[in-house]
C-alpha cells in the first residue's frame, strides 16, 4: 500500500522495505540482461541501467535519509578503502580459488575514437564509485544486517547487528561477486567500521574508495576481469 503525496503521485509508505531492496534487485536483473548481450551493444545497456538504477534510488529515496556526511570520518574511511582495495587485488591474484562465475569484463579501449568512450567512461566511473556503493550499502548494511536481528530493523541504532545477521549478510555479499573470498572479507570491513562508527556515510565512503581504487587500478593496467 502507498502513500498520496500531494502531487498526485505516490511514494512507497513509510514501512515499506521495498526501497531497502528494489534497486538492487534492478540492478542484478539488469546486469543479467545485459550479460547476454553482444559487446557492442554493452555500453549503451550499461548507461540505461545505470539511469535506470539511480532513478529507482532517487524514488525509492528514504533510506538515503541515513547517509548523514561526518566529514571527520572522511580520511580514515578513505584510508580503510584503499588498503582493502590494495588486499582485493593482492589476495584475488596471489591465493588461487574457485571464483563464481565472472564479470562482463568489457574492454572499453574498443570505444576510443567514437562518442561513447567519454560518455561510457564516466557512466562506468559513477557507477562504480557512487551509485553500487550506496546501493549496496544502503541493503547488506543498513537494511539486512538489522532486519535480521529485529524485524522491526528502523528502532536498531545504525550498525547494530547480531552474530548471525553479520554471518548472512557476509555469505549473501560474497556469493553476489565472483571473487567472493575478497568480497567476504570486504563485507566483514565494512560492517565492523559501520559498528565502530554508527555511520552509513562512513561505509559508503570506505565502499566507494575501495571501488574508485580498483577502478584505477583496472584503467592503468587493464585488468579488465573487475569490470
């Protein structure tokens, strides 16, 4: 059931858990449609999801009610960030392991030349470096991990959690990437530094650095697999 607002449209109601889930969800049917497509037509499905995906975070908005900035938790979630990008790449290349399945891994260097190099770069940067960080983070951590200690999840102060929503959490976000061993330890990160801190903001930053790293990493040496 939804609520009237005084435009005439309607917003989801106010215990709705549908704008908890539904981007994300989006944004894996989408990513699996987009997997079975040619590579040429890659760029321009990954811009329509990614509008598609924002405008899905933009009206299913109230949880972005949560990420309150804390510009004093700025530099060391930045600093988390990088050191977990540096420990992505470093364990994924050095321990072998089954990964599950894989990336689109699109090569973006093909693009070079034609209008869509610019517009693709910039699309695939914000989607990397902003829109899934706060995706991601507004699900596994803000909603899952409380929902699955108490139901009634909004009267939990942020990054509380139970051992056991913090076990299921971390086995849904690892089976969600391919390099899962690296996403375990990542989702472990961030779910203790949103303990320590109280802060969906923190998460999100230390999320979006360790992507914007890894997303540098894959241009300077074209390590297109992450993509």
């Amino acid at each position: 059931m939804t609520a009237a607002r005084a435009d005439g449209a309607h917003a989801p109601a106010a215990g709705s858990l549908t704008p908890y889930w539904a981007p994300l969800v989006l944004f894996g049917v989408l990513t699996f449609a987009e997997s079975q497509l040619i590579a040429a037509d890659f760029p321009k499905a990954y811009i329509a999801k990614t509008i598609i995906v924002t405008a899905a975070l933009l009206f299913y908005r109230a949880p972005l009610a949560e990420i309150r900035v804390r510009a004093g938790l700025i530099v060391p979630s930045m600093a988390i960030g990088l050191l977990l990008c540096v420990a992505w790449i470093a364990i994924d290349r050095l321990i072998p392991y089954p990964h599950l399945g894989s990336r689109t891994a699109f090569d973006p260097t093909s693009l070079k030349g034609t209008g869509w190099w610019a517009p693709f770069l910039a699309t695939r940067l914000y989607g990397l470096v902003v829109m899934v960080p706060v995706m991601e983070e507004i699900f596994w951590r803000s909603f899952l991990l409380r929902y699955l200690t108490k139901p009634d999840f909004r009267q939990l102060p942020m990054g509380t959690f139970s051992t056991t929503a913090l076990w299921v959490m971390v086995a849904g976000f690892a089976l969600s990437h391919p390099e899962w061993l690296v996403a375990a330890i990542a989702s472990l990160v961030f779910a203790f530094w949103l303990r320590r801190t109280g802060s969906l903001f923190a998460a999100i930053v230390t999320h979006a650095t360790t992507n914007a790293a890894l997303g540098a990493y894959v241009l300077a040496t074209g390590a297109w697999q992450y993509w």
